[in-house]
C-alpha cells in the first residue's frame, strides 16, 4: 500500500494548521495523520491521485490566515503495515537540527473578544487566546513549539481548558498558552502599599489614574508600556519627564478605526496595516490636534489599535479616544520585560506598576511602519513580524550577520532561509548591548544555529563588530567584513529576490567607506557578490565627528566653510542663534583639520539645510533635523535648485548659492524645503537614468535611513514609474541599518557560493 508523505514548510505551527488539516481531511474521507516536527508540519495519508491533488489545492487555498506556506514536499512510499483507521493529531517529533518558521506575537481575535462576555470561566479574562491569537514569539523557548516548551508551561490547565485543548474540533485545540480565569495567568499590583490581584479592581484602579491625569506602567505581550490620556497635556509632559525625551515623538492608541480616523487622514493601504493581526504602529498624517506634546511641530503621528484584552477594557472605561503608548523604560535602555526592571527603572516615577506572571522570554517592541505609494515599508521591525523569516534563494545555513551599530539587529541563515532579529536599538548603551547578546544566544538555542561563517560591517569599532571578532577568536571563524551601504543595497536585492546587477541609491548618515571616509550619499552598480562606486555626494568636513550627527548647525557651518572657504555666507540669524564665537571655533578647527573627517552623507547635507532654516540646531533624537526638514516641505512645488557633478563627483555648492539667496530674500522654509527635495529627486532619476545607460542594467533598487523620507520617496516612486524605471523600494526590511544584518548575511551567502 503507498501512503502520501506531505511535509509542509513555513509558518505552520502556533497557528491552527494540524486542526485545519484534521477538518479538510475529515471533510474528504482521508485516513492518516498530522503531526508538528521541528521543520514543519507532517502529513501522512493513504490518498489516491485525484485526492491528493484537490487535498494540496485546499491546503494552499483555505488554510489559517495567519499561516503562511513556502513549500509542500510530497514523497511516495511501501507502507505494508501502517493501518489508519482514522485521521488523526499524533503527537509532536523532533528529530534534525532543521527548524519550522516560529509564528510572531498575534493581536487578540474578535472570537476571542466575543468568548470572554460570554464563557463563564472567561468572563473579562484579560489572557484569552486561541490557535488564531495571542503570544507566540514572546514566550516561545525551544522548538517544537509545544507548550511545555514556552513560558506558559508553569500554568497547569484546568478540565475545562484540558478539554478544549484536546478536542479536534475546538478552537483551542493545542492552543498553547490557552488559559483561563481558574489556572491562567493574572494581573497584579502594590498600590498604596497594599497588593492587589483581582482583576476588576485593577482595571477599575488604572482606570481612574488614567482619568485623573495619571501615568502608569502596564506589563503587555513583549514588555512593559507607560500609558496617559493622549489629549490631557499634563500627562504627556509628564510622560515626557518621565521618558527624559525632549521632542521625540510618542505613539498614540485609537480606541477604533472610526476615532483614528477623525485625528488622522486613513487611506486604504493603511487600514489594512492597522486592523492587520500584525497590529504595528503606522504613521499617518495628522488632522486634529491630541496633546500637543505628543508630536510638537509635527505633521504626522504614529498610530495604532488595540491588541490585547486590557486594551480593550480601558477605552470601554474611558473617553478619550485615544491612550499614548510607549515603551516602559528610560531613554535608550531596551524595554523592560520583568517586574525587577519596571520596578528599578519606574518605580518611583509612576504611581502605579501593573504586572502579570507570564513571563516574556523574548522582549519585542511595537513595529513601526508607514505607507508609501501604497506599499507598507517597515521602520522598525519587531512584534508581529520577528521571527518570520526571508527566503534567500540560495542556502544560508550557518552565516551569522551581527548588523550594524544603531538601529540594529541581527541576522542568522538557516537552510535557505534568513531569520532577522527583533529590532534591538542602539549598541552604545551598555543594557541595549546586553539585550544584543541575550537575544543572539536566544536566537541561536531557538533555531538550534551553529555559525560556520561570521560577517559584520566593515567599521572595526562598531560593538556589533566587535563582538564578531570575540567570537572568531572563540571558534577559529573567520570575519568578512562588509562595506556599510553595500550591505544596505543588498538587503533589497534579498527582499525581492534578485540577483542581477542593479544600480543602487543608498542614502544614509554614516558607514564607514573603502577609502577610509565616512560614505553616506552612494550610487552603485552592484549584485550580490559585488559593487562598483558609480558616483557619490561630494565629500565635506565632519567638524567634530559623530557630534555633528548631533548638532546639525555644525554641517551649516562645515558646508559653507567648504564651498565658500569663511562663514560670511552665513544667514544673519542663523550667526545669532548659533554665536560667532562657536562659529569660528568650528572654522579653526576644520581649517587645522583637528578631529575633522570629511564625508559624502546625505544624512549630513539634510542636517545643514535644516539647520539653515532654523528647523534644528541641535538634535534631541536621531534624525530629528531631516524630519522636521521634510514636515514643513510644501506637497506640491515644481522648483528646484543646480547641482554640479563632475567625474563622478555630486557637488551642492549650486545649491547652497541659490538656498542663501531664497534665505537672503525671505523664501519661506516650506518653499525652500520642497525645492531641496524637488532637487534630490531629480538629481538621483537623473543620475539613475544615466548609470543604467552607462552600464546597462535595467533595474534600480533605494535603501539607507534617508528614504524613511516618505515625500522623497513617493515622488521617487512617481518618477520612475513615469520613466518606466523599475524601482524596488524596501518594505519588509526596514530601509534603515535595521535591515543591514540581512544584506550582510545575502553578500556571504553569494561570496560563499561563488568560492
């Protein structure tokens, strides 16, 4: 007799997939079973052709929404003795070191919602969850993923839960964390000095906090949250103090779609994004006012809707329209996951900590996306989409990438598929550092990894390659290095599966070039085993290094030094505001060339024009001068500014003669800003046009922080598409250094299969 042997590969597990195979195969008469292995689901059954092909096409067509499918191998074998008398759920096998595709944290389903105002052992439990929601990655810590294998394996079920996690036909069945009132998890708190643990006095508690202008702290699905009403402008400042953040902006809770939209302009793209399971923040633009201290001088605000039950509970309390949620710690420590965090880091700031006891093995922030030209492109990329993996196309299997050193993440290749780490932060900060190897161990036992090639970014300093070094010492491994923007280039070669030569725009702040400078404004010819620099912005002094990324008045004074060789040029309040004194400081020091390297960042040139406008002397947060440059930049404006190119060479000088003119004349800063970004658009279509007639390739790939500029962007997009240039814009890797890991790991992988 020949059974069927079907292995399916890819988010198959964690999301409902053996119970929808059990109906599909009950529904056709088909005897055999279902079972979880470390690589994905496997199916045996006695099927006939006709069958196993409508059996394959309704797996493909009807499976759970949230599961995705890579691939179904099918094998044909002689079973002489197997007898299925039945179909059936048998138990789950681990027997390789290949691994399944981990499901990411998933809001709160509305079947969920509706059972806990109606099943007696639910009612108001703030933990439901079933087979279609709730955590996944957060509280996973070994594969298969089992119960007995996540942070829930602590909670004993009841009979009621057993029984809904033993039938076939149950939502629950082997929902892994699924819980109740009587054996799950619970809330608790000490306010007043005195603990408390039911659950409606805890929401009736945080509730009135809320009321009177409050802010408190609130464990959710992959850390901490500190929350306030987002239109009472006491509670806001002093989140703000709480935070010690200046003027960056904070993320704000709708309690629906319908409130959303009232505050904020929705296109169709973008509440597909927001009502997704995936439940990001996604920026919008802004049309009625919350606390002005949310977003001050800003023309968008990151927005997101409810994903847990607590949520829920507090708008229906409530009415505010709106919670602003952040993450529960101090500035530029990583969020906080345990009681003994939030405690050190918040105790004494909040009057109320509410906690849980389910604890969370990986700490994931929020995910921050937004729309551009109708795509979703990922800043941050965290809950809701880590672990997922990429598909490289080729084999990847024991490339570990450490990323970069801000915005980092890291990545490892297993088989043929890359998995990108949850958005890390900054590896300056000693804790965010140690959050860094914690979750690179995490990730290694998880996916059951052993490296056998390492690959970091070529800057010898960054912590991130500092650790790849200590481990080549551990291991004998050898490094490869990786130039910065080659890498970010990569990462969208990766995303959309190329692997021909493309011209390449990346634009960023920093990366450490081949020539010792630090690059930033880079065209490139390029696949993934190679790169040749085309052209690049013209190189200008970085008077003070890395603290010119800070003080963007610095890059005004720096690029008119260069181009006119003394600060004269300098607008007249712009002298006044910065000082004379400083000035000239500055202009020594470039002149002596004193801690003064010279770069071609394009990160850099947004800086001093923003500061020439008198929209950011000195920055608060990352990128604070760029954004607030392309928030006042009139939509529609057709002007534009000179540029020089020459031998390859992109000087502004033209550009900076013709802004100190507009400045000189009175140009408001929008008209200003819209002609700088009206230039850089043409400037790079126009370049792109030319390295593609040069070189012959025919497609164009943008990557580099600059392009979170979502007017740049989109009218990059419109450009192309009016030239019929295929442009390849990143979505699913953030175009920022979160998504250089993967083009790190894709350039090893090609290097790899070249040799």
């Amino acid at each position: 007799m020949k059974t069927s042997i079907l292995t399916i590969h890819g988010l198959v597990q964690g999301v409902g997939f053996r119970p929808f195979i059990y109906r599909i195969a009950s529904e056709m008469g088909i005897k055999g079973e279902v079972d979880n292995r470390n690589n994905g689901v496997s199916i045996r059954a006695v099927l006939t052709p006709e069958q196993r092909e409508l059996f394959i096409s309704r797996i493909r067509q009807e499976h759970p929404e949230v599961a995705t499918i890579h691939s179904i191998r099918v094998e044909e074998v002689e079973e002489t003795e197997a007898v299925y008398p039945a179909f059936s759920i048998t138990p789950s096998r681990s027997d390789s070191d290949e691994v399944t595709q981990v499901a990411p944290d998933i809001a709160v389903c509305p079947q969920c919602l509706h059972d806990r105002e109606v099943q007696p052992h639910r009612l108001q439990y703030p933990f439901i969850n079933c087979t279609h929601c709730g955590p996944r990655f957060s509280i996973i810590r070994d594969l298969p993923y089992d119960r007995k294998q996540t942070t829930m394996s602590a909670f004993a079920m009841c009979p009621d839960c057993r029984r809904e996690y033993t039938t076939v036909d149950d939502r629950r069945f082997h929902a892994q964390p699924v819980a109740c009132n009587h054996c799950g998890p619970t809330y608790y708190a000490t306010y007043n000095k005195v603990e408390i643990t039911d659950y409606s006095e805890l929401l009736e508690l945080s509730v009135r906090l809320l009321r009177e202008g409050e802010v408190i702290a609130a464990k959710g699905i992959g850390g901490y949250h500190l929350i306030c009403d987002a239109t009472n402008e006491g509670a806001v400042s002093r989140l703000r103090e709480i935070k010690q953040r200046d003027s960056k902006p904070f993320a704000v809770m709708f309690r629906s779609l319908d409130s959303l939209k009232i505050y904020t302009e929705v296109n169709a793209a973008e509440e597909s994004c927001l009502l997704s399971w995936r439940r990001p923040i996604v920026l919008l633009k802004q049309k009625q006012p919350l606390a002005a201290e949310i977003n001050r001088n800003m023309q968008t605000l990151g927005c997101m809707l409810p994903y847990m039950p607590v949520h829920y509970d507090w708008f229906a309390a409530l009415d505010t329209p709106a919670l602003v949620m952040t993450s529960g710690n101090l500035s530029d420590y990583p969020i906080a996951i345990t009681p003994e965090e939030a405690e050190e880091q918040l105790s004494d700031k909040v009057p109320l900590l509410l906690h849980h006891n389910r604890p969370i093995h990986n700490r994931v922030d929020d995910s921050v996306l937004q729309v551009c030209g109708g795509q979703p492109c990922l800043i941050r990329r965290s809950r809701g989409y880590v672990p997922e993996p990429f598909f490289a196309g080729v084999t990847v299997e024991g490339i570990l990438a450490f990323g970069a050193e801000k915005v980092n993440t890291f990545a490892l290749g297993k088989g043929d598929t890359i998995l990108q780490s949850q958005y890390i932060g900054d590896l300056k900060n000693w804790e965010t550092f140690s959050f860094y190897k914690e979750s690179l161990d995490r990730f290694r036992h998880l996916f059951r990894f052993t490296p056998s090639m390492l690959v970091c970014d070529l800057h010898p300093d960054y912590l991130s390659s500092q650790e790849a070094a200590c481990l080549s010492r551990q291991t004998g491994l050898p490094v490869l290095r990786v130039q910065h923007h080659y890498a970010h280039a990569v990462a969208c070669l990766c995303e959309y599966g190329l692997h021909e030569k493309v011209v390449a725009l990346v634009l960023d702040g920093t990366g450490l070039g081949d020539d010792g400078k630090v690059w930033g404004g880079e065209l490139f010819l390029c696949d993934r085993s190679e790169y040749r620099r085309l052209s690049h912005f013209e190189y200008v002094p970085l008077p003070g290094g890395d603290k010119a990324a800070v003080e963007p008045w610095r890059m005004a004074v720096a690029y008119l030094w260069h181009y006119f060789h003394d600060t004269e040029h300098l607008p007249k309040g712009f002298a006044q505001r910065i000082g004379r004194q400083k000035i000239q400081m500055l202009a020594t020091m470039m002149e002596k060339g004193v801690n003064t390297p010279y770069t071609s960042s394009a990160g850099r040139l947004f800086d001093a024009v923003s500061s020439l406008l008198g929209l950011c002397d000195v920055s608060t947060h990352q990128a604070e001068a760029p954004v607030r440059l392309e928030q006042v930049a009139l939509d529609e404006h057709s002007a534009r500014y000179p540029v020089l190119i020459k031998e390859g060479v992109i000087s502004f000088r033209p550009l900076f003669e013709a802004l100190l003119d507009d400045l000189s004349a009175g140009v408001a800063p929008r008209d200003i800003s819209a002609r700088f970004h009206n230039t850089l658009a043409f400037l790079l279509l126009d370049e792109a046009k030319r390295h593609l007639h040069q070189t012959g390739a025919t497609r164009v790939v943008i990557s580099g922080g600059c392009f979170q500029n979502k007017r740049l962007t989109e009218q990059l997009q419109r450009l192309f598409a009016s030239e019929g240039i295929p442009l390849y814009v990143p979505g699913r890797i953030p175009c920022n250094d979160g998504g250089v890991a993967v083009g790190q790991l894709a350039v090893a992988a090609a290097l790899r299969k070249k040799e």
